[in-house]
C-alpha cells in the first residue's frame, strides 16, 4: 500500500513551490513537537521563509494577520480584562463553577454550559474569555489550570458541531455547498450526529482525559513558592461573597503559598481554623503567605487589607502595592507600626510583614519593626518617586501585577458583555466587530484603562494564529494540500460507498491536524463530492464527514485557535494535545463513520 503511494507521489506533478512548502511544515511541525523554541517564533521563522523565497506575496504572508477572526480573538483578551478588573469575573467564575470542589466535579460544572454556549457562538471568543475563569478557579482550589483548559477548548469544539452556525469550519461547508447548488444545509442538521458526538467527547474528558492530561503548574506558581511570605490580615465586610460560606467552600484552605493562619471575630480569635469554619461579616482574616496570593485575595468584592490602625487600607489615591525593605538607620527599627504613624509620615498603610521567612505573631499595628524586614504598603500613586532613594529604606519595588478593582462598574462590564454576545449571535454584526465596540465601551465607561486594556492583549498567541493561516495559504497555492488529499482517496476507488466515505472523513481528520481547519474542510470538500460521484452516491453524507471531520481534529495544538488560546496559559507542550487529542480523535471517527450513513443514506 505504501509502496503504491508513494509511486503516485513521485510521478504526480508539483512545482518546487509545493514540495518546498511540504519540506517547511514537515520542518516547523518537528520543531514545535521538540521545542526547539517558542511556537510564535517558529511558525513565524516557517511563514517568512516561505515568503524569502517567493511562496508567498506580501500580500499572501500577511493575509492571516487580517483576518476577522483573529481580530476578534484579540479584541476579546480587552474584554476578558475588564471582566477581570472590575469583579465581574468573579460572578462569572461562581455562576459556571458553583460549589464545585474536586476536580472532576469542576469539569463536569464547566462541560454542560460551554457546549451549549458553543452551539450558537463562535467558539474562540467563549473560550478566550473563560480561560482566564477557569485559571483563576483552579488556582484557587490549589489545582493546576493545565487540567482544565485542554478539556475547555475540547468541550467548545464538540458543543459546536451540533449548529451551523457553531464554528467557522461548518460556515465554511455550508457556504461550499450553497455554491454548488446544493440543498442548504439545516440549522440543526449536523445535530443528528454532533449531539452523540458532543455526549461522547464531554464524557471521555471527565472520565479518561484527566488520567492523561499533565499537572503542569505555571512558572510564576513555581516562582512564587520560592519568595518571601508575610502576614497579612483582611477583613470581610458585609458585601463579601464569602459571607455564609465554611472555610473549605470558600476555597480558602487551597489558595496556592497562602495559609489561613486565624480568624479574629470581634476580639475572639479561633486558631487552628477548621474547614467547616463559617465566615461572618466583620471577621478579620489572618494570613500567612507569598505576595502575589494576597493580592489575588485583594480581587475578591468586599475583602479589603487591613492596615496598622486596624482599618480598611483603602481610598481614592491607594492605587499601587510596594514592597520596601527597613533600613538599619531607619527612625521606624524599634517602634511599633502604629506608634510610626507610618500613614501620616509615608502616606501609605502596611498591609503585610516579612521577616527571615517566618509569620510575625499579632496584629499587624502592634508588630515592632527590626533592621531588614519586608513591608508589603498600600501606597498613593507618588510614594516611588518620594521614597525611592530614601534613607529609611533599603529598597523599594512596585508590585507591577497589582491593579485595583473597579466592583462600582462590574454591572456595566456585564452588561457590556451581553450587548456583544446578542449583537454576534443576532447577527447585529460580525463578532469581530461586536468585540471592537465592546472594548471601546470598556475603555470609555473606564471598566478597564487603556494601558491595562493594550497589556492584556497576548500577542504570541495571535502571531501563531495568523502564522498559521499564512502557512495554509501556501499550501492551497502550491498545490500541496490537495496532492496530500489526492494521494490518499485515489486509492479509494476500488471500495465500498460506506469504506469511501471513511477514507475522506480520515483524510479530512488528517489534513485539519496539517492545516488550519477551514483550509482543510475547504480543499476537501470538491474531492467529497468526486467521490461520491465516482461511487453514483448522494454527495451529501461525504459534506457531512468533511464538516465533521473538519471540526473534531484534536491532536494539533497549532491548527485551530481554541487550542492556540489554551496552549500557553496551561503551560503545555506540543505532545499534551498528541497524547489527549489522537485517542479522542479516533473515539469521534469511529462514532462519526457509523453515524453519518445512519443519518444521511448513501
């Protein structure tokens, strides 16, 4: 068989163009798999090359960086950063993930909504701004997000096959097939097999994916392990969410480099803190843990720092978190933090004490300051420029990752968010540009600035996207995608409808690894329909499989822009996707193969 395959490819015809396209996939492909470097720089070092040497135009590199799809994907980190920043995220996090505690029960509490979801929207923007949710519950229940977010971007892709309108590779068919003068394809057509398909996909990334999927933690997670700790103590006011929840449901015994040392309940203080403990307004909580922890609990509405004169460390000008380290001839070595009136003197509250990695027993007003301890400040804006060469301290550093919350405006956020999603759904206007007004309303009802909003935008995943429609393109144009797909069904001649139809639907599974999606339901789609008519069949269950198979392709972590946009906050590798996505891949065949002449008669 082999041997017959690779006569034809010796003797079909293909300019140098193609075969120099092939030789650079084939290239850009291993080096992703051995992580010889960043897959942005690699798919970029393909895209130009092709480009140097004629490939492509100009014109052509670029054209990935154009497309709509990719704008949207950008437009959409802005929005997820607002929801972020003004604490609209976390009713977003409660509403998907409720109560859920465990592992597994978080998957299936994302699973059922996702899908759904994905079924009337486009799935990247859903999976862009659930990422961020979805790291965020798993740091916080000490899980790692690289267990989730293959399985969001899986459970996105399966959702969508069940609609036309799911994901742009099954607009892509249906627009093929109105070209050909074909029956249009129904609304919820596919969903004869997409909803069998969706149930059995979900069930295998509860049930199997989690014995397979890494425990892959961030580099700052392992960073943060490794710095200094303090105390801090935050109190819980009246609007907190935490308020009615135990201990344990509020999460607050997993928070990563963090310890719930004790609770002072008007003067009464409970120390060990048990699980089952219930938090009430007013509680002061003790923590004992790194930097960037207590600023994430900064996050939550209604849990504010509590300064030297037991007080809500807080106010218009409070905007930046500072670390400064006392120095020996410092006035503060030997007085209390309270007796300092370090308010009055440096214009700034301290929120949290390091000392030589150990907690500081007591309220923090009452602990005395010695040569070399780390103070964590809640400061106005100009306490750096005061300070920073100051006598009183050795060092001073701006923690960079802090931004204060904006709970005033987390209704306009959301509101903003649905105006979008009805706007793309309805087909007011094109997500792309749905997302672009959103993020202008953001940035102009000051949801989020517009230095916060041009920081979030992650670029290496929108350059590896737009690499890789570039590469599809040269592989249209050469000729190259379409002798891969020849070479294959031209050995299908010989068998059965039902044995035909596998090949293409394989072929296609193939070619969406290779390529971008649509490009590949795209060049396959003429080839489905000549081998339907060379078995005198109905060519619609071979669209069908295309369609299908164009959009269940899991192993690939670069030719689909769900995977791209979970690629680097999980912390993968290119193997992770390999290893979770080819069994899934042939599950999805087998049950798709089965299906389809069930569902659409050959």
């Amino acid at each position: 068989m082999w041997r017959i395959l690779l006569y034809r490819a010796a003797h079909m015809e293909l300019e140098w163009q193609g075969w120099l396209t092939l030789a650079v996939i084939v290239l850009a492909l291993v080096g992703m798999v051995r992580e010889v470097a960043a897959p942005d720089i690699v798919m970029m070092a393909a895209l130009f090359l092709l480009a140097a040497t004629g490939v492509l135009s100009p014109a052509e590199t670029f054209s990935g960086f154009a497309n709509p799809a990719l704008a949207a994907v950008g437009a959409l980190f802005v929005v997820s950063a607002a929801l972020r920043e003004t604490g609209a995220l976390e009713i977003v996090t409660a509403w998907l993930f409720g109560r859920a505690k465990s592992e597994r029960g978080g998957l299936v509490r994302m699973s059922a909504p996702v899908a759904v979801f994905s079924a009337f929207l486009n799935n990247a923007p859903i999976v862009a701004m659930l990422t961020p949710v979805v790291s965020t519950w798993a740091r916080r229940r000490g899980l790692s997000a690289s267990r989730f977010l293959i399985p969001l971007s899986y459970t996105s892709i399966l959702g969508s096959i069940t609609t036309v309108i799911g994901t742009s590779t099954t607009l892509t068919v249906a627009a093929l097939v109105s070209a050909a003068g074909m029956p249009a394809i129904g609304f919820f057509e596919l969903a004869g097999a997409g909803l069998p398909l969706a149930i059995l996909g979900i069930l295998y990334l509860i049930f199997v994916a989690p014995h397979l999927l890494p425990n892959r933690r961030e580099p700052s997670e392992i960073i943060d392990e490794r710095r200094r700790e303090y105390t801090a103590m935050m109190l819980v006011e009246g609007n907190c969410p935490l308020v009615g929840q135990s201990v344990g449901e509020a999460g607050l015994r997993q928070l990563p480099g963090l310890f719930l040392v004790e609770i002072d309940r008007r003067g009464h203080v409970l120390t060990p803190v048990g699980p089952d403990e219930v938090i009430t307004a007013g509680d002061r909580l003790v923590f004992a843990g790194v930097v960037a922890t207590i600023v994430e609990l900064q996050r939550i509405r209604g849990l504010v720092p509590v300064s030297e004169e037991d007080l809500p460390a807080r106010g218009e000008d409070a905007h930046r978190l500072v670390e400064a380290v006392v120095s020996l001839s410092s006035p503060l070595v030997g007085r209390s933090i309270r007796d300092a009136n370090f308010r009055t003197v440096y214009d700034a509250a301290v929120i949290a004490v390091h000392r030589n990695g150990e907690r500081v027993p007591g309220k923090i007003g009452a602990i005395v300051l010695r040569a070399g301890d780390t103070l964590l400040l809640q400061s106005a804006s100009g306490f750096m420029r005061a300070h920073r060469n100051s006598p009183d301290f050795y060092l001073t550093t701006e923690v960079l990752e802090h931004e204060p919350l904006r709970h005033d405006r987390a209704w306009i956020a959301v509101t903003i968010l649905i105006a979008m999603v009805l706007c793309s759904s309805l087909g007011v206007f094109d997500v792309s540009i749905a997302a672009f007004l959103a993020c202008g309303a953001l940035i102009l009802t000051r949801c989020i600035s517009a230095g916060s909003a041009r920081r979030s935008v992650a670029w290496q995943i929108l350059i590896v996207i737009g690499a890789g429609l570039g590469l599809a393109v040269a592989m249209e144009k050469t000729g190259a995608a379409l002798l891969i797909a020849q070479l294959i069904t031209g050995s299908a001649g010989t068998l059965s409808p039902t044995a035909t139809l596998a090949v293409v639907y394989l072929v296609t599974l193939v070619m969406a690894e290779m390529l971008h999606h649509n490009a590949a339901v795209a060049l396959m789609f003429p080839v489905a329909v000549a081998a339907a008519s060379q078995q005198g069949v109905d060519p619609r269950p071979f669209v069908m499989a295309v369609a299908i198979a164009g959009c269940l392709a899991f192993a690939s972590p670069v030719t689909y822009q769900t995977h791209l946009i979970v690629y680097g906050p999980g912390g993968y590798r290119f193997a992770d996707f390999v290893k979770v996505g080819l069994p899934l891949d042939l599950l999805c065949a087998a049950l798709a193969i089965a299906l389809i002449p069930l569902i659409w008669p050959l």
